[in-house]
C-alpha cells in the first residue's frame, strides 16, 4: 500500500461542510495538487497558481494568493505535491474555489493518491445547508480558527461569467465539467484539423478535431459522421464562436495533449454562432518549456518551446519501410539562453515551405519529445509555428542572441553529437545507475552507459505486427504495429486494422544482458535499437532462424555480443502481481568515438597527482 503522505480521505468534504467543519477550527487540511495552471505567468507580481486539491476521495478547485508565490517557487511546489492547507477562504464563481492564504509544502513530488476522486460542487448543490460557499470561511495561522464572515469573497482574477447577449452568461473554458447543464463558452478555433475515415470491425465513419480557445483555458472537440460534416464547413481557423449544448466529456490523453480534463463531443443539439467581438480572446496561448529541461521530460510529451533558429537543415525524404510511402522531412535547430540546442522536425508540406530565416525567434506550439538518437522535437500535426511573435519571451531572446548568443558553443542534447567532455563525463556505470535508485521515481530516469551486450536471449525475439499505415495524433501517418494473428486460412489479420496479410511484418522486442566493469541488468530494445545493434531486420532474422541449419543465425546473434558502445538507457519502475521491479529499455544505441574518449582519458589523467 503506497504512503498517503499524511493525506485523509474525506477531510475536505468534513472541513469544509458547515455541520462537521468545527472538527478542523485550528488544524492543516493536507492535500494532494492533482492539476496545476499557471495564471500571469509572465507578470511576477501578479502570478497566481490555480489547483485542483485533492484528499483521494473528493476534490475542489483552489486558488494560491500571489504572496506564496517565493515559498512556493523555493520549495519545490509542482503538480502531485502535497500540501498543508493553513489558512484560506471559500468563494464561489462557477464553481467553489479555495482561496489560500498560508500553506506548508509537506512533498514535493508524491504518487498521485486516490483513482476515482469525485469533485465535491454537485455534493454542495445537492446540499445547500452544508455549503460554506456563501460565508467565506477561514482556518487562520498556528491554529486559532477565523469566524465565517457574512458574504462571499470572489477569489482575485478568477474568470467571472460574461453577457454573452439578452439571456446568456459565458463560462470560462477551464470551469467546464459533466456536472454542467446550461453553459456558453465564447472560444477562438486555436486548431481545425481535417476530416479523417476509418474502417473497422465495428464499421466505418469519419470524424474531426477542433480545439477552442479563451483567456483561461484550452479544449478539444469532436464531430463525427454527419456532425462532422456540418461543423467541419461551418468552423473556419482563427475565428471566435459561442458554443453550447455540447456533451462533456472525459479527456482522452491518448488522443490529445491538452491539460483540460474534459473534452467536447458536438452533436445534433449543439449550437454554435459565430462572435465579432473578439478583443477579449487570445489569438493563442503558450506555456514555454525551457530547452535544458527538455532531457528531463518523458518521451512523447508534448510542449510549447520558443527559440532562435540556429541552423535551418535541407528538405530530405523517409521512406515508410511498411509501405514504402515518402514523407518529406526537414530538422530545424534552436537555442535559447540556457545554452542548449535542440533539433525540432517538420513533415510534408510545413517541412517544404518553411522560410524563416537563421536568427529569427520563433515560438512552436505543440512539439513531442522524441528520444532517438538523444532528444528532439517532432511538429505535431495539431502544432503550429509563428515567427518572431509580439510576445516578451520573443523580446527576450532575441536581445540576448544578438548580444551574446550568436557567439555562443551550444551543448547539443543529441547522443551522437555529445562532445568529448561533459557527456563523457555524464556516463554512468551501471552500479551507480543501481546504486542511484535510476527508475525509483514517479517518471522514468535516462542514463547513458558505456556497455557491451554478453547475452542475447535468441527466443521469441519477435512478434508479428500490422503494417497498415494509420493517421493519428503526432507526426502523421505511421504503422499500426499491433500484434496480428494467425487465421486457419494461414493468413494473418489485425483486429485494430480489420485487415488481412499473407505474411505479417515482424517486429523486434528483443531481450539481452548488458555488462560493464561494475555489474549487469537485463535490457529491452525494440524494433529501431535492434535493428541497429544487429543490422538486419526481424524478419530476416526469423527466416535464418527456420535455416539454422548453416548456423547463419547463431553467427549473426553471436557476432552483436562483447561490443563496446553506448547505450542510452531509460529505467523505469514496473508491478506485476504485486512484485515492483526496475525494468531497463535501450532508447538509444551508438558507436563509441574513439578520438572522443581519449581525450576524456587524458583529462582525467590530468586531475591526477602523482606523489
């Protein structure tokens, strides 16, 4: 059972209902932060941090006044902390918010608690005699309880409905919930994506994507089959509308990178107008992730980053080994004041059209991180890029690159391009990756390891994979890669794809014993990493496997052991039947620079004093 960290379930439903709150006059309300929005991000002084509080049995939306704001920053705060709640103040807009005034970061960083956490607003509307809503309530400081007071007070820049015309209030996008009736958000089409098929089992249909836009939030909506068809013509890019009568529903993180818990689903009885007054509205919003934090994010995380163009790279083609499709492709690399580096690519028609010149600041909206050969970006296909942008982060850096900047070594976060020193010197051994804890946390670790390879384990080394090409969200058209199965026939049919094959496509997943001078783990390597390490692809392996006779296998998986290079490894920790253990993946494998690495001996034999 995972610590709770001293959070009680049920705490905020009994310290904050008006019948069983004198059992919390003068005591913390401990709580988790289970979503985190960052308000004025750009203006120090008024910063404000929205949350959702957690207890792991009901949650509310709170609101941290600005004065917390060094505490906050110098302690670690971030989403899945847990907090002590030492003094704040009940308000209500669309929704009740917690208004706090004192808090203690107790964790950092702790494993979300609870799984099914229910918001306590319907609670409060279904028992108005509890709510304390109406009479801001506060616990002060070192324990002495404050006296409810006679009248809401309405949290500092909450988002506040607006007329939206003779009857009708707009909602701020981020106060949306299932537990809404009659609600009108007022949003700009941030991204209109086209009309996609698909075929199945179940049958066929169409469907697309549209993500509105306000001053508070971001969500995503979907039509499909007909409704498709009448929003898709009546939505154009760029533009503001009112929107209502939408179903709400659960986000599907699979499908979206957005931070709204929720998502739209247009039907017959939605209504959408289009709005001319749109001064109000954001043309787009941003949440910057530094470049030197990207090594620290998982892989396939989607984020904002803003940079100068350092090098802009020719158009080149990838061909779709499954299908023999091309993509066009062109890698554009930016820096920024941390000193780093970063590859970001584009696809198809943005990749050949691309013209923003080197030493232009340019803001992407919507890169995933990708982890082969080191970090990157990739353009989703939801993303989009603006150069130059009237934004002071733009500002900013373009200051900083025309003064110092364009003078500057950037440290590359590719694995290939790592110079001799520092990343040499960032290797790790494999009992310092065991003795570190690498892959203990919430989120996996990345180490690289100057490694050879002693065992592979030569069964099942394979699996047979679709190779339909499918759109979905990311870079474009990629393969299925799902398992198929063998039909009676002979034959091989994807249940995803509902398609058959005379032969399947297979994939590694490819099981081996890493060893270096301190110690061994076993690792994983998939499908690129195999291929790499063994130079020929599964199929063709799986085909000397069934001629063994000539020994070409035993040869080909014999002659990838005992060679030195360097792997990028990603630890991660893993349950099965209530065992957890640390399971190692090869993300990244590459030659070792031989020039690199004596130059890395020589300075160390520098450091080192002779008596």
């Amino acid at each position: 059972m995972s610590d709770t960290h001293g959070v009680t379930p049920g705490a905020l439903k009994e310290a904050l209902s008006k019948s069983t709150s004198h059992k919390w006059a003068g005591k913390p309300i401990r709580v988790q932060v289970t979503n985190l929005k960052v308000i004025n991000e750009q203006n120090l002084a008024e910063r404000r941090y929205r949350c959702v509080f957690s207890d792991g049995q009901n949650s509310i939306q709170g609101l941290l006044d600005s004065h917390c704001n060094t505490y906050l920053e110098a302690n670690g705060f971030t989403k899945f902390s847990v907090i002590s709640i030492d003094k704040f103040t009940m308000a209500k807009t669309m929704k009740r918010i917690l208004i706090v005034s004192a808090l203690t970061v107790e964790v950092p960083k702790a494993e979300r608690l609870g799984h099914e956490v229910t918001p306590l607003d319907p609670y409060f509307d279904q028992n108005p005699q509890e709510d304390m809503a109406m009479a801001a309530f506060g616990a002060a400081a070192q324990g002495a309880a404050a006296a409810p007071q006679a009248a809401a007070v309405p949290p500092p820049a909450a988002p506040r409905a607006k007329p939206a015309g003779p009857s009708r209030p707009v909602n701020p996008i981020e106060s949306l919930s299932p537990y809404q009736n009659n609600w009108t958000i007022k949003g700009r089409v941030l991204y209109k994506g086209d009309i996609r098929t698909w075929s199945n089992a179940k049958g066929e249909g169409k469907l697309f994507n549209v993500n509105f836009l306000d001053e508070s939030d971001e969500i995503r909506a979907t039509a499909f089959n007909e409704m498709a068809d009448k929003y898709f013509h009546l939505l154009e890019e760029g533009k503001v509308y009112y929107v209502s009568k939408a179903r709400i529903q659960q986000a599907k993180p699979k499908f979206s990178h957005l931070s709204h818990p929720y998502e739209l689903s247009l039907d017959k009885d939605s209504e959408i107008t289009e709005c001319f007054d749109t001064a109000d509205v954001p043309k787009i919003n941003y949440n910057f992730a530094r470049l030197d934090a990207i090594q620290n994010l998982e892989k396939d995380t989607v984020v904002d980053v803003i940079g100068v163009i350092n090098t802009v790279n020719d158009v080149f083609q990838i061909t779709a080994k499954s299908t023999g499709k091309p993509f066009s492709r062109r890698n554009v690399s930016i820096v920024d004041d941390s000193n780093f580096a970063i590859d970001v690519g584009l696809w198809n028609a943005t990749a050949v059209d691309f013209s923003i010149p080197a030493g232009s600041v340019v803001a992407f909206k919507g890169v995933k991180v990708q982890d082969f050969g080191g970090r990157s970006l990739t353009l989703t296909h939801s993303g989009s890029i603006m150069a130059n942008p009237d934004i002071p982060e733009a500002y900013q850096l373009k200051g900083w690159y025309d003064n110092k900047g364009v003078n500057e070594n950037f440290k590359s976060l590719k694995v290939e391009s790592a110079g001799a020193a520092e990343p040499l010197a960032n290797r790790k051994t494999i009992a310092r990756a065991e003795v570190e804890g690498l892959g203990s946390n919430e989120k996996p670790d990345f180490f690289t390891v100057k490694a050879s390879i002693n065992y592979i384990k030569a069964d099942n080394f394979c699996y047979p994979a679709c190779a339909n090409e499918i759109n979905t969200t990311g870079r474009g058209p990629s393969p299925c890669n799902r398992k198929v199965i063998q039909e009676s026939d002979g034959s091989w049919r994807c249940e995803r794809c509902n398609l058959t094959y005379p032969e399947p496509h297979y994939r590694y997943i490819l099981s081996a014993s890493l060893v270096d001078h301190t110690g061994q783990i076993w690792v994983t390597l998939f499908d690129d990493e195999a291929n790499k390490l063994l130079k020929t692809s599964a199929s063709d392996l799986i085909r000397l496997k069934e001629e063994e006779d000539n020994g070409d296998f035993t040869k080909l998986i014999n002659s990838a052991t005992m060679r030195e290079l360097n792997f990028r490894v990603k630890a991660r920790q893993d349950s099965y039947n209530g065992q957890t253990k640390i399971r190692y993946q090869v993300s990244s494998i590459s030659e070792l620079n031989y020039e690199n690495e004596c130059v890395a001996l020589a300075k160390d034999l520098e450091g080192v004093s002779i008596n």
